[in-house]
C-alpha cells in the first residue's frame, strides 16, 4: 500500500501530463481547420497525413533531420570515446575530476547564450574567420557544427561511465595473453562499452532530431523539422498540420528506440 502511494503521483503526472498530451496531439493531426478564420475544426480527415506523407517538401525536410541528428551522434560518438577512455583510465585524480567539472559545467549555462556564442564564432566577419581565414558562415554545416557542441555532454557523460565500470583486470590480462591494445580495445573494451554509447546516442539523436532553435540562430536558411512544425503551428496557425509533422519526430525516435533495444544494449546500461 504504501510503494502505491508513492507511485501514484508520478505515474498519474506521467499519465495525464505526458501520455495525455500526446494523445491529443495525435487526435488533432486528423482534424482541419477554416480556410477563412484559421479555425481548427474538430472534423476527422486525413487530409495532413496525406499531405505530411507525399508532398516533397516534408519528405526532404525530413530526410535532412534524421541525417542531421545521426551526423550530431557519430561526432559526438567520435570525440566521446577517446575523451572518455582517457578521463577514466589514464588521467590522475586530479585531472579526471577537471575534466569533468570541464564537461559538465556547459550544462549550466543558458541553451540560448551557447548558440549565439555560435553564431558569433561562426560569422563570416568572426574570431574563426579572424584566425583561420575561413568560416562555414551559417547553413547545414553551422547546425551541425552548433548541435554537436551543444550535446556532447550527454554523450561524453555516459561513455566515460561506462569505461570507468570496465574492471581493469580484463585489460591487464588481455595484454598478458598477448593482445596488442587495439584488439584489447577491440574485443575486449568494446561490448562493455557499447551500452554507453547507445545511451548517449539516445540523447544526442533525440535532442538533435526534435531542435528547432540553433538551427534558426546558425541554420541561414536551412529548414529541419523543429523550424517547420513551429512555422505551421505559429506563423501558419494550422495546428492540425503542425500536429501531424510532429508524428515524424516521435514515430522517428521509437523506432531508433527499438533498434537500440535489439542490440541488447540498453538492457545493459
């Protein structure tokens, strides 16, 4: 009795708060709305599914969104990993715990400052074109670029978790029985690892697939599902459609959900 007081309330937020609303959000991309008033009206139609499914637009919007976000996660993968290894298994005390104050502490500062430090450095008239002669300026290379920094954290925090549980036994008796240290790396640090690196793919996907403000700060003129479904929902007002764009996002990163989970991985994080 008393472990289904405790749960009630959380399980009822989650309910009502979170399930609810995405319930409503996919009854309302089957509603319309009033050519005239902007209206929506509680008609059930097809109509944005349809629209959302073949127009042209949409489906390379899309297309850019997932690849920006799987892009966002491989980089971040790539410098996560050796940073990672590094903090938990080479640097002394003293440094692993600067290290760590170092990743974590942009997690304190405004989302909103960090992209406009962005936009600033990558400004074609900015410190990176000051010190280097060139800027990508703003545009799919600036979004990456800002994403990518933005949610490096999130994937460096797990994957150094996950190498400092990897017992340091199993290293020192893969070298004994001869393995060099990529195969160490290989075949013994990898599968123990893994599972921190799908946990972090889960943020950096997820956060990248579903942003819509860096890209508007960096983007130029750059469209990605976030900036489209907030056009729809306020500069058009036609929620109904802005309702079925979102249905992509989510339907997205369930699927990416599933495949992670047929890895086997997260049931190991």
């Amino acid at each position: 009795m008393s472990l289904a007081l405790l749960l009630v309330p959380p399980l009822a937020w989650l309910v009502v708060a979170y399930l609810g609303s995405l319930a409503v959000l996919l009854v309302s991309a089957f509603w319309t709305t009033n050519s005239f008033t902007g209206a929506v009206v509680h008609t059930v139609t097809g109509d944005n599914i349809v629209r959302v499914l073949t127009d042209e637009l949409f489906r390379t919007v899309t297309l850019r969104t997932v690849g920006v976000a799987l892009l966002v996660t491989v980089l971040c993968a790539v410098l996560a990993v050796p940073l990672g290894l590094y903090m938990a298994k080479v640097a002394s005390p003293r440094i692993r715990l600067a290290l760590v104050v170092a990743v974590t502490t942009p997690l304190w500062a405004s989302y909103l400052v960090k992209a406009y430090a962005w936009r600033v450095l990558l400004s074609p008239e900015g410190p990176l074109s000051w010190a280097t002669g060139y800027s990508p300026g703003y545009g799919l290379v600036a979004t990456v670029l800002t994403l990518t920094y933005l949610w490096l954290p999130y994937m460096i925090i797990p994957v150094f978790a996950a190498f400092e549980r990897v017992p340091n036994h199993l290293i020192d008796a893969s070298s004994d029985l001869g393995a060099s240290d990529l195969s160490t790396l290989r075949m013994v640090v990898a599968p123990l690892v893994f599972p921190g690196i799908a946990a972090g793919s889960i943020f950096t996907f997820s956060l990248s697939l579903g942003d819509y403000i860096a890209v508007t700060i960096v983007g130029g003129k750059t469209q990605m599902l976030g900036n489209v479904i907030y056009g729809q929902l306020v500069t058009a007002n036609n929620q109904p459609l802005a309702a079925a764009l979102s249905i992509i996002p989510l339907g997205a990163v369930v699927l990416y959900l599933l495949a992670m989970r047929r890895t086997g991985a997260l049931e190991n994080v």
